[in-house]
C-alpha cells in the first residue's frame, strides 16, 4: 500500500495560521453581520411602526365623521368610497400597502388582501393588540406586515412593506465581509509561510549541514551565536561532527597503517611462494595442492590489502584523477580481456566505435573489471558489457543473469563490506572483501559521475550495473583541451 506524503512543517504552519484567521475572521464577521442586521431590521420596524400609527390616525380622522352603521344608507356592495379615499391619502414612502378590515368588509390600496397578512399577526391585532411580523414574499423577498387596532372605529389597519433595499444591503454586507474573511485567511496563510521561514531557517541551516556532512564534508560546523535558543542545539551538533570526523580519522589511519605493515610481510610471501611455484613440479602431489590454494589466497590477501590502500587515499583526500586520452572500444575490449571471463562480448552502437574519452585509465579498469569480476563472484559470470555515448555522457554497463540485487539491498549495495545482495539476498554463494563495488563507486566519483544498479532491460533475471562518466574535454588531435 503506498504511504501518503505528509505535509511539510512549513505547509503545516502557513495552514495553521490559515485556519485561525479564517476562523477568527468568520466569527467576527458572522458576529458583525448579526448585529448589523440586527440594528437594521430595528431601524426599518421603528420607522414602519411609526409610519403605521400615523397613517392609522388619519384613517380614523378620515372615518370619523361616518354616521353609526344603523344610519347609513344602504352602498352597493364592494364599495365604501370614504374608505377607499382615505386609505389612498395615507402617507406611505416605503410603497407599503395597506389594508383596512372594516366593519367586517376589507379595504386596500396597493392589491393586498386580507389573505397576505400573516395569520399569527391577525390574531395579534384582532385581539386588540398591535402587532408586526417579518415574511418571505412569494418572489422570495422579505416583507414587513405591521397591523395595528383601532379601537374608536373597531377596525384593523395594516401595511405590508418590501424591504428590498435592505436585503441589497445585507446582500452585500454578506458579500464583503465574506471576501474580508477570505482575504484575512489568505493575509494569514502568507504571514503564516513567512512565519514559518524565519522559526525554521535554523532548522534548515541544521538540515543543510547534515546533508553536506552526509556528502563527506565532515569540516562543516553551525554558528551558536547565530541562535540563542538553538546554542545547545548547535554545540551538541558541532560535538556529534567533531567526534564522527575524529572516529572516521582514526580508523581511516587505522586501516592505512594495518595495510601498510601488512605489505612488507606481504610481499616476502608474494615471493617465497613464487619460488615454490616455479619448484612445484618436485613436490609431491599433496604439497602441490597446498602451495596452489596457498599461492591463491595469499594473492586475494594481496588484493585486499591494495584495496584498503585504495580507499584509505581517498578517505585523507590524496586520490586524484590523472586524465589522458583513450580510445573506449579498444580499452574496454583490453579490459575485459584480463578479467576472470575474457569472453564476455562487448557491445556498443556504430556511432560509438571511434569515442574518445578523457578519463584515469587505472581507474576506469578497475571500475570495469570489479563490476565484472563482480557478476562472475555473484551472478554466474558476466553475459555483457558495453557502452554508449549519450552527448556529454559516456554509459558503460554490465550485465549478467543471476539472482539480481533485491530493491531493499541496492541503495547500499555500493557501501564499504556490504557484499552484492547481502546477506539477506546474496546473489550467489561466493564470499570476497566487500570493497570491489565500493572502489567502484568512489572511482566514479571521483570522474564526476554516478552508478546504480538495476534490472535488465531484456525483462530477463539479472543485474544490470550501469555507470556514467562524462565525456570530458579532448581536442581534435586526441589531446586534452
């Protein structure tokens, strides 16, 4: 199952203060809208209120002088003109409408029936009581109904009033502080990054160090002063480096000592079993075999030790390439000749046949002889090795049809010891020192380039051990530019 990438701590704070302006800025906003709203809404019935009981006023001056209802003459019905004339001379600049219920008929000016007025307010109003209620009008805008009762003429008034501006008002009030709440989330995501930047760039400063001290430079130390928060932090670092550079230093010349007293014994074996192998025709059959694995092992000690001397160079710094010209076909055909399968094929693209490169020589064949003695050790023996140049780049690999490298074993397969697969995943059951791939691997840092391992891109079992070099600078006689 594939793990998901957490967020960084930078992305993590810039959201957090994100998060906390949004909601900081949404609760104030919500808070100011309510209140706002609030005020409003009072405004608009304090006025409404006010308007009603006027315009009730002059409805009741207006009917006042109606004989008593035993005295009237007989009107046709729908109609009460004095009514009527009265409601259209009430003062309305809200374009309310309003209606008058009336000796039991109803009156109106505007189109408003008795049926719009909400019947909790009717209730209210004919209980004798003023009343006014908010609603939401049949094309969804909110309409104010205020009724009073008027007690001298026993008749219910009503306005029923849009309050459209308002809901533009609060419509937009909405809108803004809407966008205030978004652009407050954005302002606090940008000061929150910014944040973020200057807490960790001494994180940072940490992190960059280990890196550099991961790549080798163990010369790199952090500033104490530069944080005083961070002193401790930085001490114990600079004292973590100064006793890793120290235990690297000691058993990097612990090793360059040892090899170094081990090739003067070395060497007057290397020669006093030469001289039983050139009299090994006189010894019996049993001393024979054993001055033959004698002379075998002293001469894979010998290599050992020439390894160790190999990596203690680089270890104090003393390796350095000495570059000259070669003709790669002819030197990768010379190469593999003298390795322990000298008839694996070498293989390149015609366009490859006459590249010239700028490279170390002892180098580039310890590089293509240790990836090869490599495969014959722990992949059945090298099937192919070839190369190509690919513009600045020069690609050389070796491949062969073993077990392979399992993916948990490759990114330390190239490590000091570490033989091919390890010991969970050897590719074979041969044993050596451990330091043929890492040879390989400091030579070609040492030329600027890099090598992985891989699967073969036949889709066959196998490893495929690719290095790149570059090319380097050589002029058109051959000779470095």
């Amino acid at each position: 199952m594939p793990r998901t990438r957490r967020v960084g701590l930078q992305a993590r704070v810039a959201i957090f203060y994100a998060l906390g302006a949004l909601l900081f800025s949404s609760a104030l906003a919500g808070s100011a809208f309510v209140v706002t709203r609030n005020r409003l809404i009072d405004n608009s019935v304090e006025r409404a209120r006010a308007q009603v009981e006027g315009n009730a006023n002059r409805v009741l001056n207006g009917l006042a002088e109606l004989p008593p209802p035993d005295e009237r003459e007989p009107v046709a019905e729908g109609q009460l003109d004095t009514v009527e004339l009265t409601l259209d001379g009430t003062f309305r600049p809200n374009r309310a409408r309003s209606l008058l219920v009336f000796e039991d008929e109803a009156r109106s000016a505007g189109g408003v029936e008795l049926a719009d007025v909400p019947e909790t307010l009717r209730i209210v109003v004919e209980d004798g009581r003023a009343g006014q209620t908010i609603t939401k009008a049949g094309d969804g805008q909110s309409q104010l109904a205020i009724g009073v009762y008027i007690a001298d003429i026993d008749a219910q008034y009503y306005e029923l009033a849009r309050l459209a501006e308002l809901d533009d008002t609060l419509t937009t009030l909405r809108n803004i502080l809407a966008a205030s709440a978004i652009g407050t989330a954005l302002l606090g995501a940008g000061l929150g990054a910014w944040s973020a930047r200057r807490l960790l760039r001494p994180i940072g400063n940490v992190s960059r160090a280990a890196q550099r001290i991961a790549a080798g430079d163990l010369t790199e130390r952090l500033d104490p002063a530069v944080d005083p928060d961070l002193a401790r932090l930085a001490t114990s670092f600079n004292t973590m480096v100064a006793t890793l550079a120290d235990r690297l230093e000691r058993d990097s010349r612990f090793a360059s000592d040892v090899s170094h007293e081990l090739r003067s014994p070395l060497m007057t074996l290397t020669a006093s079993i030469e001289v039983l192998e050139r009299r090994r025709d006189q010894m019996p059959d049993v001393a024979g075999q054993a001055v033959d694995l004698l002379g075998q092992d002293i001469r894979r000690f010998q290599r050992l030790v020439e390894d160790l001397l190999e990596i203690s160079r680089a270890d104090a710094g003393a390796a350095s390439l000495e570059r000259s010209p070669l003709l790669l076909s002819e030197f990768v055909e010379q190469v593999v000749a003298m390795t322990r399968t000298p008839d694996v094929p070498v293989a390149h693209p015609p366009d490859a046949e006459e590249l010239i490169i700028s490279a170390d020589k002892r180098r580039l064949a310890q590089i293509i002889s240790n990836l090869v003695d490599n495969a014959a050790k722990y992949g059945g023996g090298a099937t192919d090795v070839g190369y190509e140049g690919r513009g600045s780049i020069v690609r050389l690999w070796v491949g062969d049809r073993g077990a392979g490298v399992p993916l948990a074993d490759r990114s330390r397969i190239f490590d000091r010891f570490s033989r091919a697969g390890g010991d969970a995943g050897r590719r074979g059951t041969a044993t050596g020192s451990g330091l043929g791939l890492s040879l390989v691997a400091e030579h070609v840092r040492l030329h600027e380039g890099r090598v992985w391992v891989d699967d073969r891109p036949d889709d066959d079992t196998g490893a495929w051990f690719v290095v790149e070099i570059p090319v380097g600078d050589i002029d058109g006689e051959g000779e470095f530019a």
